[in-house]
C-alpha cells in the first residue's frame, strides 16, 4: 500500500523546501518508497477530518491503510525503521542516531523557529528589534555546539542516517538568517545533504507543488 | 551492566520533579530496571567531560558499556525498547506511542520551556508583562488541542506507555501556572501518572538529591 501524507496547498515558505514534508519527501526518496501527497489549506487544517489525523493541526501526516501518524520526526523514524538505509544496523550506533533525531527537533530546532515566529508575530511590537539579539544568541550557542561535536566529519555519527534528514533540514530554516556562517562547517553539512540526489528530488517535488499553486492561483 | 544517568547536583526546580532526569528514573522504576546516577554541577555541564557525551552540555545522560546517550526522549525510547511494558506490541500501536514522544517534546514542551524561560531570563524586561498573554495562549492552544485528543481516556492511545511519562512530564512542568486548569482533563490526567508507584518511587529517589543537596549546602 501507498502511504499518503499532507503538506501545505500554499507553503509559506515559497517553495524553499522549509515546511516539515521535506523531511519526509526525501526519506521517502533516499529509501526509494513511492508515496501520495494530499495537500491540505491553512483552513482545513483546523477542521475536524484533519485534526482526526494530526490533533495539533499541522502537517506532514502519514497515512497507511490504518495507520496515521503526526509528527515529521516520528514519520521519518518510522520510514528508516521499515526500510534498510536509514538507521544503523549496529544496535548502539542506531540508538544514537534516534538521540540525534530527536536533539534535532527538541534541542537544535525550538530556538530557530521562536526566532522565526518573532519574525511573524512580533515584528512590529516595540520590543522586536531588543530581543532578537538574545533569540540570536541561543541560536548562535547551539550552532557552535553542534559545530564542535560534527567536527571534520561529514555526517552526525558515522553513515548518512535519519538523523541527518532531520538535522540538514532544522538547520535550513537558518537559511538567509546569517548565523549559519560563522561556522562554516554547518553550511558544508548542509550542502552535503543537499548534494543527494534523494534530497534533490525531493525538492524538486515540493517546489512542484508551490509552482502550481503560483499558476493556478 | 547498570546503566548511568546524569542528573543536577542541586536542581533549579528544588526537588519538584520538573528536570528532564525524572522521565528516564520514571521510565526504569516502570520496567524495574536498576541504575545509577551521576549528579554533575552547572559548571560540570560545560566541561569538556560532560560534552563528551552531552554536545550541548544538559542532562541527563545515558551511558551503559560504549553506549553513550543524551536527549531524555530517546533514552526513554532506548529503556522502552529494551524492556517489555512501555511500548505497545502491535507495530501500528507503537508507532504511533512514538508519535506521541515526538509529540511531547517537539510540540508541547517549546512554548512551555519558552514561557519558562522567559520568565527566569526576562522578567525584568520592560516587555515581559506585555508578552506573557501571548506566551500563555501559545501554551492554551496546545493544551485545548491535547485535551480534545485525549477526551476521557486514561492515557494517550490505549494502554499506559513511554509516550505517557513524556508527555505528563512536559505538562507538570506548568504547575503553578493555572494554565492546566482550564482543562480539567488534562489535571485529571498528570495525576494518573503521578499515582503510579514507579513514578512516585523515582519522584522520592529525584528529591532526595535534592534534600541531600540542602543539608549539605
């Protein structure tokens, strides 16, 4: 059976590749798994047969025969888990790469998109311009941790892992931001992610997506 | 072998349960796993021994023979993978309790860790009490949201599960702050999960340190 999962009708994000069905898309790529796209309005998001499937209202969802699932972490970890090349076979080194996955999403992420929701929702307050120094500098210290950990190394922990996909793909919400760069070793971890031909299409697949909006609408 | 974990030699939140080592005594004290703990001081936290193991220099860890781990939802995943009980058997069962870990620490502990946050880091700013109603509808929504999804059930998807010690951790971490109120599921739900004698054996063990800490202090 052909999972279906949702991404935006319209991304905000203009076909960047940003929203959270990027992850999922190239997952879906690097382990050669056809799948479905139900695209979904801001709109029908809150309504009741979407929120049936993800009750926070967001997407990408995961659809198989009596399965769904919310969350682009858990969705990817499930694609890795039920195709070989995306987690370590080695027992150790796959607990690790879940610990990468999930310091992806709960460590690395939550200070770039509070900065992007200032960004959206506080621009024009008074204090927008005082705080962003501070939302920059937690960024700032995280990306210099992780920098320290990945080091010379091309990947997180040894073989190109799930924990990449989610990785590559937090970091580039940082894109146009300016933090990235004064590690440059970031900005080569990323370039290597999306030097896969997997990532590739699966950008190409959500660009797709935008581009048709853009002409239809 | 015995696993070890990292926990605050003397804990911000004075023994109230709310550091991120609770989830994994908890996990443990449910599968009747024994383990040690490795109490570190904040200056410890940001020494090249700690980050060895924890690159971004939090707690707690996870180290058991060459297996080093961090991030509290993946070593509650490792210890619910290890042992019967804290995951569903039925594949589609577990994965959608993996959803919900996902869920606990990617969607509903951000806007509470940044209300936290902001109250430790910006209350003196002339913003803060400007900020604050926005900081909580932020939480508000989730909680009405979760407390939809979860209705009258006992836990969040059938049996008792890894996903239930994450996601009541995340929510006890609003104690005190009359934002659980307006659900009274949600209350309801926190206290099923403190009722259990695993979890309130791990609460004791977690005070402890910090009832040592104080006499030594």
């Amino acid at each position: 059976m052909t999972p279906t999962i949702t991404a935006f009708e319209s991304s905000p994000d203009r076909g960047r590749g940003l929203a959270r069905d990027m992850r999922v898309r190239w997952a879906f790529e690097e382990v050669g798994q056809r799948y479905d796209v139900r695209l979904v309005s801001f709109a029908q998001m809150k309504q009741p047969a979407h929120l049936a499937v993800h009750p926070f209202g967001q997407i990408p969802t995961y659809e198989e025969g009596g399965l769904a699932l919310f969350e682009s972490g858990a969705i990817v970890l499930h694609i890795a888990e039920r195709h070989p090349g995306l987690l370590p076979e080695d027992p150790d080194a796959r607990s690790r790469a879940i610990g990468w996955m999930f310091a992806a999403v709960n460590t690395v992420e939550p200070p770039i998109v509070e900065r992007s929701m200032a960004g959206v929702l506080e621009r024009d307050e008074p204090w927008y311009e005082a705080r962003l120094p501070m939302l920059d500098e937690r960024i700032r210290a995280r990306l210099g941790q992780l920098s320290d950990r990945l080091g010379d190394s091309d990947w997180l922990d040894g073989a190109f892992s799930a924990a990449d996909i989610m990785m590559v793909t937090v970091l580039r919400r940082l894109d146009g931001s300016g933090l990235l760069e004064a590690h440059p070793s970031l900005p080569a971890y990323i370039a290597r992610g999306e030097a896969r031909p997997a990532y590739q299409r699966a950008f190409a697949d959500q660009l797709a997506v935008f581009a048709r909006a853009q002409a239809a609408g």
